[in-house]
C-alpha cells in the first residue's frame, strides 16, 4: 500500500505488479529470473536504452506513466536513457534549506525502520520488514561498520520506474569514498522481498557523509532490474544539501538512508505509515524528519 503527504491512497504499477508476481511466484518465473537478474543482460538492455533505436520507446511511456513533462527540462533527446535521465526544473523540486530538517534525497516511495540489536549474537544488527529479519552486515559487508548503526534508522526510498531518477545529498557535510558491492539485479518492487533478501544480493554502492547536523549517515544506492548503472558524481568532497549527487539510468531503484542513533525523528505520517507497512510518497529536497531533541 502506498499514501501521499496528506493521507491519500496512491495506486501505481497495478500491471506490473501481476508480472511480477508470475516471476517470483512460480517456477517457471524462477527460472526466467536467472536470466533477467544477470549482469550481462542488464548491460546489454541499458546499450539499447542508449541508442538511438530505443527513441521510439518515449512518448508511449510518457503516456503510460501520464509523466507530467511541464515539469522537466525536456528537449529533442537522443536515446530512452537521455530521456530518462532528464533533469527537472529546479523550482518543481524546491529544497527544504532549514539545517534542523532532514530532506528526502529523492522522489520515491519511503519506508522507515528501526534497526535493532538482535537476540541471536549471529545476526548482529537488523531491520525487520514484513516479519523477515534483514542484517545491516549483509548490506554493507562491513560488519565494524554496522554495528554504529544499531538503534539507529535505516530509511527505505523506492523509486519507480514513473520517479525522477536523480538523487542528491541529504544534508551539507564532508562525504566519504564510493564503496561498490557487485551483485545481481532482481526489482526493487516489494514483491521480491518476500521470496529474496534482495538488499544482500543486488548491486549497489554506498558512501559514509559526515554530515552538519544529523551525524554521520550511510547512502546507499542499489541497483534493480535492468538497472546496472549506478552513476555517482562525486569522490571524497565536501558537499551541500540538496547538491545532486548522481543518478540511475534506465528502471526502478532504491536509496538506503542509515542514521546513527538519536540523530533524527521522522515525521509522525511517515513512521505511522511504515508501521503499517505503507510507503509514503515523498519528493526530492521535501522534509521528512527533524533533528533529534530528545523530546
């Protein structure tokens, strides 16, 4: 299930979701995934989507996606992936500027979890969604580093094919060396989840921000189905709030947000929502936590 801001039932990808469920559902969907989830597949779908013969594939997603293009900078593009990667008009994505407000780093569809310390000393630090227990570990392969986040928040952005594919940094800081952890590229769609850890198995690449008011944070980005390119800008630098610190090329992905412990609170619709295992739609630059004050 998925809500906006103020509350509303959102309906997306109904058509979608039933492939899906015939992929992961049944065993000759199985089957076909070790095909789909290969590296070399995607790479060689995202070679098409740059070339000039995908051109024809814009206006009817465009359409399907009823894409409201007054809000890009749209022009005469060469390829699908161009299009895709299109950027949006700054004043369509106003970046919350206050230093007490942590922003969303994307348009995407949020969840938010605790991250616990578990029971068994072998799991270590985890996350639970849908009553399925997932180690911080097995997502950062660094298990000196996971343990920082304990008590900490781990904040799920899920990005459709429909979202705007950009991402940028959640707050101003110093940002860390690009860590990429190869794997494979099952989707990101929920439905996944309940069959694949796909958080320890797909491509993906995070990055530690020291950041000027929330602590230091993780930002991972992963990879999805037909999406092999993860493209990050930046080495270590100094950044700024809503700076754009890259982008996905061509179908849905996800960002994984990891805050350390009493650093910020998330806005009450979202931790409702998430409790009830409801995405909340939010948007890149937009509030979506403060500040931790111990209140």
């Amino acid at each position: 299930m998925i809500k906006d801001r103020n509350g509303n039932l959102v309906i997306t990808g109904e058509k979608q979701n039933k492939v899906l469920e015939r992929l992961y559902g049944t065993v000759g969907g199985r089957l076909m995934l070790k095909l789909l989830t290969a590296p070399a597949v995607s790479s060689a779908a995202g070679g098409f989507m740059d070339s000039t013969l995908s051109k024809p594939l814009i206006r009817p997603f465009i359409k399907r996606n009823n894409i409201d293009t007054s809000q890009y900078r749209m022009r005469k593009f060469s390829s699908y992936n161009e299009f895709f990667t299109r950027a949006v008009k700054p004043e369509c994505r106003p970046v919350d500027t206050d230093p007490e407000h942590f922003i969303s780093p994307c348009d995407s569809k949020l969840t938010v979890y605790r991250i616990e310390e578990s029971a068994n000393p072998g799991l270590g630090s985890i996350f639970r969604i849908k009553g399925s227990y997932y180690r911080i570990t097995d997502l950062l392969q660094n298990e000196f580093l996971a343990k920082r986040y304990s008590g900490g928040l781990c904040m799920i952005f899920r990005l459709e094919v429909s979202d705007y594919h950009r991402y940028c940094y959640a707050d101003s800081g110093v940002k860390g060396k690009n860590h990429y952890i190869p794997g494979e590229l099952h989707t990101v769609n929920p439905i996944a989840l309940r069959h694949y850890n796909i958080y320890k198995r797909n491509a993906r690449e995070y990055t530690m921000i020291h950041t000027r008011n929330f602590g230091d944070i993780i930002q991972m980005e992963v990879g999805a189905m037909m999406v092999g390119r993860i493209r990050n800008y930046h080495a270590e630098k100094t950044v700024r709030r809503g700076e754009e610190k890259g982008m996905f090329m061509f179908g849905g992905s996800t960002i994984i947000v990891l805050a350390e412990r009493n650093m910020i609170s998330i806005d009450s619709d979202i931790v409702r929502n998430s409790a009830e295992d409801t995405e909340t739609v939010v948007k890149y630059g937009e509030r979506i936590g403060v500040k931790y004050t111990g209140r």
